[in-house]
C-alpha cells in the first residue's frame, strides 16, 4: 500500500508553507531519516525527512509552489516489492491546481483580524446527539483557552481583569 507524505506543519500556526525544492527524485530509495525536500515558511526555511522507506513513486507537488496547505499530499513513497508506477496513480492530481489558486496575502490578513464572534460557522451534520438547528462556531484552541481562563478570572472577586 502506498504511503502518503504529507506537507507538514513546521509551527503551530502554520497553514500553509511553500515546497521550494525536492532534494529526492521520483525513482530514488528513500530510507527513514532521509531529507527528501525543504520546505519555506514565513519564518524559516526547513528540511523534511523521511519517516518511512521505499521508493519515491510519485511528486505530486512539484518544486517552486507556493501556497500549499499543511496535510495536503506532496508526494507518494512505494513500499518495498510493491510497483512504482502503480503506487502513484490516482493519488493528488489535484493538488498542484489548488496549490497554485493559493489566496492573496491580503486576504489571509483580513481573516485573522476578524473578531472570534465573525467566525465562520459550520453546519452540523444528521447527528442524532445534537439537536436540530444548533449552530456550530469553529475555534481555536488558544482562543478557547482564552476564554476559558478570562471567565474564571472573572468568577474570582479577588482577580483583576485588564479591559474590565
């Protein structure tokens, strides 16, 4: 069964990154611990390594894109004994196009300023524990954390909330 690398995520925060060059080719034995590709974020530029061998069947993000979301295949490694050709096939033919539609810079901006409140809303799936109509705020953990430590603060008489 072939094995799928992943764009990894080099941050906490990091959504997104660009996969400036392969140091592997398709072809090529990769052994665990191998660097297989370098990775630009905002911040820094890092090496990915290998966690699994065989063969590099497949480079689905070729080298140069920018834009490429973090979990989203880059490449396909063939285990040993199973067909290179076959490993790949199927696999991210459409990643390289969402890759390059990667959104504006400005954009990215506009969305991480907007207040918690504004955060998009998902819809809740057919599932019998919850009930019908309820609406569902994605968040993240920091912010939860956040607010979680502000209501308990408040709940004390001795703490002194700044903005309060």
């Amino acid at each position: 069964m072939p094995i799928e690398i992943l764009m990894p995520a080099l941050s906490p925060t990091m959504e997104e990154g660009n996969l400036s060059k392969w140091l592997k080719n398709e072809g090529d034995k990769i052994v665990a611990g191998d660097v297989i590709a370098e990775i630009e974020t905002d911040k820094a530029t890092m090496e990915v390594e290998a966690v699994d061998e065989g063969t590099l069947a497949k480079i689905v993000v070729p080298a140069g894109t920018e834009g490429v979301k973090v979990n989203a295949v880059i490449a396909v490694l063939a285990v040993d004994g199973e067909d290179v050709d076959k490993a790949g096939e199927g696999i991210g033919e459409e990643a390289p196009a969402k890759a390059e539609a990667a959104p504006a810079p400005a954009a990215a901006k506009s969305e991480a300023a907007a207040p918690v409140a504004a955060a998009p809303k998902t819809e809740v799936a057919a599932d019998p524990d919850i009930p019908a109509g309820t609406e569902m705020v994605s968040t993240t953990v920091r912010e939860a954390l956040r607010d979680a430590m502000a209501e308990e603060m408040r709940r004390d008489g001795d703490v002194f909330v700044m903005g309060e």
